[in-house]
C-alpha cells in the first residue's frame, strides 16, 4: 500500500485526518454510559449525568481540524485535476449523470 501512494502525497495531512477521526469515535464510545436493567441493555450520555462534561466538549472539538485538513488538500495545486479523473469513465463519459 506504501509504494502505491504517490511521493508527492502529505503524510502529515493523513495521519492528522484519520487521528481526528479516530478521536471522534473513541470519544463517543467514552461518553457512553451503558448498563445492564433487569435483563435489558440500557444506554445513555454522560454528558446528561454531569454537570460540567458539555463544557468539555467545547474545548474538545477534533471535527475543525478534520475539515480545516480537507480544505488544505482540496485546495492544494492539482486537486481539481485529480478530481475530474477520479470522476470520468474509461470511455471519457462522466459518471455524474
């Protein structure tokens, strides 16, 4: 897969895409509070427990610098380019309509 990836390809820009949203998933598996009632699986936030656990959230945000990333390499040079080709057939049709 490494030798796939073209050189010119920011590893730093990958790891920081997949690291925000990893961040996002172990937190809400971490906010989860789950447990067993009478034979029935029950789930709720800990955000709704707590008292101070939303202000948390405010300081937390991993989603801004996911989609501050994606605009980073959108607007890199060639982006549309290497759009249009991900987008057209083999037969020079797009795939749009």
């Amino acid at each position: 897969m490494v030798e796939a990836t073209p050189a010119d390809r920011d590893r730093v820009v990958d790891f920081l895409r997949a690291a925000s949203i990893c961040a996002v998933v172990v937190g809400h598996w971490s906010i989860a509070i789950v447990w067993w009632d009478h034979g029935v699986l029950r789930v709720t936030s800990a955000i709704g427990v707590t008292s101070w656990l939303w202000l948390a959230t405010w300081v937390l945000q991993v989603m801004p610098i996911f989609f501050y990333i994606d605009q980073k390499v959108l607007l890199s040079p060639g982006a549309c380019s290497r759009l249009r080709a991900d987008f057209v057939r083999p037969g020079g049709q797009g795939s749009w309509g």
